[in-house]
C-alpha cells in the first residue's frame, strides 16, 4: 500500500505540491514572466479599430418627414405637403454624405427618408390633381345646372 501514490488534482504540481509554489515566491512571477513586462491594460481599442463616425444630423428628419409625407397623403392629403421637403432634405443631405464619406454615418436612413419623399410627393401631386379636377367638375356642373331651366336636363350631353 505504500506504493500508491494519492491521486493528482487539478491545481497541484508532482507529489502533490500546491501550485503555485507557496515559497515566498509571488505568482505571477515578477517581471511579468516570460522575461518582459505586461501590456498596459485599460480601454485602449484594438490595433487598427476607428469607432464609426456620428450619424448625420438630419438623417432621422428626413426618415420622418418622409415617413409623414407618405402615410398622410394616403391618409388625408394634408400632412402629404412635407414629402418634398423630405426629398429636399434627403438630396442636400446625401450630397454632404458623397463628399465625406467618414464624417457621417446614416446613408440607410437618408435614402430610405428621401425614396419615401419622392413616393409621397408624387402621391400628394396625384391627390391634388383629383381635388383639383373634383372642384373644376362642381362647378362646371353648377354652372352647366343654374342656366337651364329643368330640372330633367342630362348633365352629361350639357357638358359635351
């Protein structure tokens, strides 16, 4: 039975000696092992790393506005009258960005902001242009309905 030796566990060095050494050694060794000192630690960013650069101050406006023109010519044509400032903003904006690339950040949102001005400038063009004809065939019909005399009378051959 003296033969046997006790098992090994993690943490402990042949015949069962502690690691690291308990000799008034110090662990990590002085020097920083391996014959050189550590490098200095702290929030110094990788060799090589360039944090992205801010967002342009007028991406998200012109996402909203874009937003906003869209939605509210579908909705009731007023806020629509937004969507070309949108598209205004989106290009001077996206001019800047073509210029410096590394100054700002926020292409995704200007071209998504100055696409969705163009749509709902459109929009708003198309939804003027049928009120404006709605208006222009009231009156035609008042007008065409207060000079005659009957009430029978067929709008569509007055109007031709």
């Amino acid at each position: 039975m003296s033969d046997q030796q006790p098992p090994q566990y993690p943490g402990q060095g042949p015949q069962g000696e502690s690691y690291p050494p308990q000799g008034g050694s110090s662990y990590p060794p002085q020097g920083g092992g391996y014959g050189g000192q550590y490098p200095p630690q702290g929030g110094y960013p990788q060799p090589g790393f360039t944090p992205p650069p801010p967002k342009h101050p007028q991406a998200t406006t012109v996402l909203v506005l874009g937003i906003i023109g869209v939605v509210g010519t579908l909705m009731c044509c007023v806020p629509g009258i937004v969507a070309p400032f949108a598209w205004s903003m989106g290009s001077k904006a996206q001019k800047e960005l073509e210029q410096d690339p590394n100054r700002y950040s926020g292409s995704g949102e200007i071209n998504t902001g100055k696409i969705l001005g163009i749509v709902g400038t459109a929009l708003f063009a198309l939804y003027s242009l049928a009120v404006l004809a709605y208006i222009v065939l009231i009156v035609i019909i008042g007008v065409s309905a207060g000079s005659s005399s009957s009430y029978d009378y067929d709008f569509i051959g007055g109007l031709l």
